[in-house]
C-alpha cells in the first residue's frame, strides 16, 4: 500500500455538495419566488456546513444555525422577508436585492446553544431565547406593524 493511499483511507467521508435551485431563474418569477427560492438554498446550504463540519471534526459542537432557519422559514411573517446570514446570524430583507433593506430583528444562535435577538442594523439586544422557536417568537414579536412581503427594488 502507497504512502497516498493510506492516507486517503482516513479522510472522513465528506458530503457531496448539494445542488441549488437557481435563484436566476426564480427572480424572473417575481420577488415571492424569490425569497421562496432563497429559504430553500439558504438550508441547503446551511445543512451541508453542519453535515461536513461533523464529518471533519466529530463530536465538535456547531452552532444551531440550521435549527434556526428551520423554525424561522416555517413562521409566516418571517417567511415573506428575504432571508440571508453573516456570521452565523440570520437575518430578514424587505427587498429581494442588495443592499438590503433590514427592518426585522436578526437572530444569532450562540455556543452556549441560546440565541440572541437584537434589533436590526444594530447591536442592541432585544433578548435571548433558549429555543430557536422562542428567539423566532421573540423576533416576531418585534416586528414593526406593517412589514410586507420582501419586494424587488
């Protein structure tokens, strides 16, 4: 056996990417394609980081990012903003394009397995959660009145 060969045998099995439906294509269907089509990529993508940090580092925590998107694209007035993440935080756009227009809070799963929600564009906390359930709660309860379906700018 091959110096090469034997090391190979040790990789983790590290999972294909997955295949993204094409946001292209959705925005020529309109902003509710759109974000429709986002929801989906941003969990697939985000299940993907999670299946291969576990094969690269087992037993090594990860934070909840995928619980998060899960709870948030099932609760309806999270679900028509325009979802997107920087640094493990989840946030909602009122348009369909950059820049952003982020008017709802942003949520953070953090270490310790809380999430935090803060107000948006800002580093003022609303308030942790224990549940990615709760932080959505949380978030929704402070939404400002009015706040519709994420639009094309």
């Amino acid at each position: 056996m091959t110096k090469n060969s034997d090391a190979s045998e040790q990789l983790p099995s590290i999972p294909p990417k997955p295949r993204l439906p094409d946001l292209v294509a959705a925005r020529e269907l309109g902003p509710a394609e759109t974000v429709r089509t986002r929801w989906q990529q941003l969990l697939l993508v985000w299940r993907w980081h999670h299946e291969r940090h576990e094969a690269l580092h087992p037993g090594s925590a990860y934070p909840h990012i995928v619980s998060l998107i899960e709870a948030a694209g099932a609760e309806p007035k999270l679900r028509q903003l325009y979802p997107f993440t920087s640094h493990f935080s989840l946030n909602f756009s009122s348009c369909t394009t950059y820049p952003w227009l982020v008017q709802a809070p942003s949520i953070t799963p953090l270490r310790d397995g809380r999430f935090r929600v803060r107000r948006p564009r800002s580093s003022d906390v609303i308030g942790f959660a224990q549940t990615a359930d709760a932080a959505v709660a949380l978030a929704v309860d402070n939404l400002p009145a009015g706040l519709g379906p994420a639009v094309d700018r």
